[in-house]
C-alpha cells in the first residue's frame, strides 16, 4: 500500500477481513486449542485464510494473534512463545497481502470479566511484550479489538503509546445496554480513548449489522476520528453440537453501504463471517463515494416506573400450593389456549415488567412464559421472577430452562426448587452459546441435549434423581420442547421433534412463524402427532425489526411479502403494521392449532394484549357458528 493507513481512512472507505477463528472452527480445527500456535504449527493455512479474504476484496487484514500473550497463551503452556507466535503471525498476513492490503496486529483483551484477579502491572507487561513484538515485523498499525472495558483500553493504549507512534484502531464490544463493561456510556468511552491516543474507534463482535449499527447511531456527533465496524454474522446457532452463523452475505453487503452512508471508514466482519461475506461488502462498497453527513436519528425516549409492591407474606404462602387448575396440555385439547413471552429484564426494575404481567392477566391469557437467559444475555432469574408474577398476578408461570448454564447437580437442584414453589410448566431448550453473549468468559456447560433433559425431568416425574436414587416424592412437571419450522427440510425437523416427543415431551412450542402458508405445512406435517403444538408469533415492531429477525437470529425467517410491508416503517407505524400481519397469521393458524405462543417484542405488551383479545374475539365467533 502506497499511503499511511491514517491517510487512507481519511480518504476512503477500506474494506477489512472476516472471520479467523471461526472460520478455522468450520475448517475443522476444534474449540480449545490455541489457533494463534498455527502460524507455527500449520502457516500455511493461516495464509491462505488471509489470501482468501485479500482476493475477496479486503484492503486490511488482521494478523492470527488475537490471544497470543502471555496469559492467553499460558493456558497451553506457550507463555514462552509470545514472541515467535506474533512475529510469525505478522510474516504470514504480510506474504498474503503483498502490496494489496493493509496488514494490522491484533490484540485482543486480557482481563475482561476478571476485574479483581488481574492486576495494571501485569497487563502492562503482557500487551508490552506482544506489543513489541508485532512492531519488529513492521505492521501498518495496530488493531485493539473486542475490547469490554475503556480502563483496559486505556491500559493497552498507553503501553503502545510509549513504544511507538503507529495508527491505532480501538474497537469495543458492546451489548444492546448502550455501555462498556465498566459502565461508560459510549459517547464518554469514546471521549475517552481520543484523548488518549487513538487513530480509528468503532465496534466489533457481540452482535451482528444491526446491533452495532445502533451503537454507530448513538455516538453520531461525539467523536472526531474515523469509525470502524467488525460485526458478527448475526447471532450464532447451535445445531447438532456445532455452532452455525446463518447470516448471508447478500445482507452483509446491504449493511455495508448502510455502514457507509453513516460515516464508517474501515468495515469488516467478525465471529462467522466468511471470505464471500466480504466479498458481498467489496462489490456494494465498489464505487461508493463516503457520505460524511450521512445518519439515521432514532427516538432513545424511556419511560419511567414506580416501584413493585412488597409481596404479602399470606398471598404468597397460599401461591406456594400446586396449581389444580387444568394444565395448557389440558386446556389446549379443549379450547384454544394463548400464553405470552416476556423477556425479564437486565436490570433490578421489574416495574414495567410486572405492569405487563398484569395487563396479561387481565387479558386471560392461560401462562406467561420467562426465558432462561436467551441469546446468552443475562436476565433476571426467571425463577424468582416468574414465581413473583405467580403471588402477585396469579397468572401461571411458564418457564424455560437451558441446559448451557448448568451442570447435572445445578440442573436437579434448579427443577427441585421450581417443584417446592409449585412451578410445574417447563420448557426445556439447549440454549444459546455463552461465549457469544453480554460475558463471553463465562463457560457453556451442556452435560445435558435437550433430549436428555427432558427424560431427566420426566425421570423426576417418576421420583428418581438424576443420579437414579429414589426421592421422597414425584415431581409433577409439564415439559415443554421447542421446534424451529423455520428450516429446508421441514421433515427432518418433525422427525427431530418425533424424538423429544418419544423422550417425554408433553407440549411443542414452534419459534415464530410469518408464512401462513408455512402454518398449514406444519399443521400437515405435525397432525399426527398427538401432544399440542403451540405456534410460535411474534408481531413485529418496525422495518428494522423485522430485517434484524430475518438475517440475525437463528431460527427466524420472514416471508418477502412481511419484510415489504414493514420495510421502512418505525414507532407506532411500525406496531399497527406488525399487529396487522400478526392478526392475518392467527387466522391462518386458530383453524388448525389450539395452542397460539405471542412472543412480546422490546416490552410491547399492549400488542400482546391486542393480540390475545384478537383471539378471544375469534374463537368465541367460531364457537358461536357451531
């Protein structure tokens, strides 16, 4: 490359690389190995990876040493390698980019999520070392990425800045808070880390196109320097042991001049994408003249709520009772049967959340349903909360439980407790990785598939501990398993659904649906099967929306009509519209499911309410014409 990497990214738009580790994952390469050890052990693999990005159309690529110092490394014993492995990583990237690319080091975080166990002193010396070590091979800059904290950026970017003067991009991961780990808003993170040196600021991981574009969005006029993008390839799914990203990189390439259009100078792809994800964004960058000014406004207003009510010690006592109303297996082969997701908070105020509850409650709806952390972001514990809502609503709780979060002892303990509170309606899932969630230090568990979950629980049916002891009572749990129709072959996903039903299930739950078409082919494909089907519909919030289920979360696919509908729409607009095809999908799915599963998208409980009266209204017209 001809000019500094400075001056390019004041000049132009550059396209960076995708994806190293997970592309090495697809390759086969498996998870707990140290990756940055093969530009020892196999650099010829690592420099086709950087030669296919290159010939994809990236102006910088990233070397192989995103955890190559001596903390990193010491897990594989390789402390003592810290040198050797960058060095290598930087002679590598250089042979694959010639003069066609940019070749930046990175360097990844050290102490994220371990505040107290890590002292400054250390990490000085780690990010000193490979600090040095990447600069002796001669990289165009240095690339600080995935990182949660600004103290720790701070820390690295005052190391490098005594080394030497070479451009710097510094890159937060962040989640949908809007706030660095250490609780910096991003307008004052960004403040922060151009004071102290950096040449590029911007964002990478965690999320897909979306969520980082509204980080990109929230910091518009608050900072002086060029921006940087690296998002993951949507959300990551987990299917038959492996973790797949489904995002196309058709939509990659649609964000990038998005990306673009606000401003962004250096644009890239993370966790899952690939050389033709890059490909797509080169073509649709081609030609592309910056739009400085470009940007997108959007209504950041919140509400504000009071405190919850204490909970009454007499109410709660007789709460603690099983239910003897009739199960929704029960009711749902009688009549049909509505429940409503709510997602608990990440937060301490439940406020809103118990005001939803309530409003539910007052619409009839049969249960709510709490996830268990879902897309691995923290919440509030849905035990404690969906027993709250059981006081003081006397709304019945249904609630999932994921097998990433707990080992076989945390799991038995967890479902005796939800037995001693008498919250018998379960829904048993996998759960999403943890490593792709708001703590990607904390470690996914899985000692149990969704199929060996569900014989545990209904083993506990039997009054048998997992470790087959007898206990001293039956437990009494209404299992629950999901199903994604969403899919090519939808009867490989019923011979699938087959299995969790021969393991115990006693209820399906369906992830959204937005074909009615696709309603009757799973009404045709599931009518055999004996146990109710609880059809799975989220109303959508706006065009935004609607684009962000479709490309970045696994198991979510929007008909072309859907997505035209909504293209464009926001607020309210957006929620009329959203209602309305929700509206159109019940009638397409009350005539053949009893079970009706409202997912309620950001709080919106007033569409949940709507939808629920929709419901009513229908089905008591229906029985009225029997």
């Amino acid at each position: 490359m001809q000019i500094d990497l400075r001056q390019a990214l004041q000049q132009h738009i550059l396209v960076g690389d995708g994806a190293m580790g997970t592309y090495l994952y697809n390759m086969g390469f498996p998870i707990g190995i140290s990756y940055e050890e093969l530009n020892l052990l196999h650099p010829d693999v690592i420099e086709d990876v950087h030669r296919q990005y290159v010939q994809a159309g990236a102006q910088l690529i990233e070397t192989n040493t995103f955890s190559a110092n001596a903390d990193k490394l010491s897990k594989y014993g390789l402390e003592g390698k810290v040198e050797e492995i960058n060095r290598a990583g930087v002679r590598i990237a250089r042979q694959a980019a010639g003069d066609s690319a940019y070749v930046v080091g990175a360097v990844g975080p050290i102490r994220a999520g371990r505040r107290k166990n890590i002292s400054v002193t250390f990490l000085q010396d780690c990010f000193e070392e490979q600090f040095k070590a990447l600069l002796a091979e001669g990289v165009d800059g240095i690339l600080l990425e995935t990182f949660y904290e600004v103290e720790e950026t701070q820390i690295a970017l005052a190391k490098l800045r005594e080394l030497s003067d070479v451009p710097v991009i510094c890159q937060f991961a962040v989640e949908g808070g809007g706030r660095t780990m250490d609780g910096y808003s991003l307008q004052d993170a960004f403040k922060v880390i151009e004071a102290a040196g950096a040449d590029v600021i911007g964002f990478n991981c965690h999320t897909g196109p979306k969520g980082i574009m509204h980080s990109v969005e929230s910091i518009q006029g608050h900072h002086n320097l060029p921006l940087s993008v690296f998002p993951n390839a949507g959300i990551p799914d987990y299917v038959d042991g492996k973790y797949m990203y489904m995002t196309s990189p058709e939509y990659f390439g649609a964000c990038a001049v998005e990306f673009a259009n606000l401003g962004v100078r250096l644009i890239g792809g993370c966790c899952g994408t690939t050389p033709e994800h890059i490909h797509a964004m080169a073509t649709a960058l081609n030609g592309y003249v910056p739009n400085v000014n470009g940007g997108v406004s959007r209504d950041t207003t919140s509400v504000r709520v009071t405190e919850p009510s204490l909970l009454d010690n007499h109410v709660s006592a007789a709460f603690t009772r099983r239910d003897t109303q009739p199960s929704i297996v029960e009711l749902a082969k009688q009549r049909h049967t509505v429940i409503v997701e709510l997602d608990p908070p990440r937060d301490l105020d439940i406020t809103k959340f118990m005001k939803g509850a309530a409003a539910l409650k007052e619409a009839k709806v049969d249960a709510l349903t709490l996830a268990d952390n879902s897309l691995a972001v923290t919440r509030m514990s849905n035990m404690a909360l969906g027993y709250k809502v059981k006081v003081e609503t006397g709304l019945r709780p249904l609630t999932h439980i994921a097998c990433r979060d707990r080992n076989l002892i945390g799991t038995q303990s967890h479902l005796m407790g939800f037995d001693a509170l008498g919250m018998d309606h379960i829904l048993a899932v996998t759960g999403d990785p943890a490593r792709f969630g708001d703590l990607p230090g904390s470690s996914s568990v899985y000692d149990l598939t969704s199929f060996e979950i569900i014989r545990m629980i209904k083993q506990l049916n039997e009054g048998i501990a997992f470790s087959g002891k007898p206990l001293k009572q039956k437990a009494n749990f209404i299992i629950g398993a999901a199903f994604n129709p969403n899919v090519k072959y939808l009867d490989k996903a019923v011979q699938r659904l087959e299995k969790k039903i021969e393991a115990g299930a006693d209820y399906i739950m369906t992830q959204p649906v937005y074909d009615p078409l696709l309603i009757e082919r799973i009404y045709e494909s599931t009518k055999h099967l004996n146990i109710p089907i609880f059809i799975g519909i989220m109303p959508l919030a706006s065009g935004r929306n609607a684009e962000y289920l479709h490309n970045e979360v696994p198991g979510i696919q929007l008909s072309d009509e859907v997505r035209k509908r909504m293209a464009g729409l926001e607020g309210e607009a957006g929620r009329i519209i959203g209602t309305e095809i929700a509206r159109e999908l019940l009638d397409a799915a009350m005539p053949r499911f009893n079970g009706i599963y409202f997912m309620t998208p950001f709080m919106f409980y007033e569409m949940s309410v709507n939808l629920a009266q929709y419901v009513w209204e229908k089905a008591a017209v229906s029985h009225s014409h029997l």
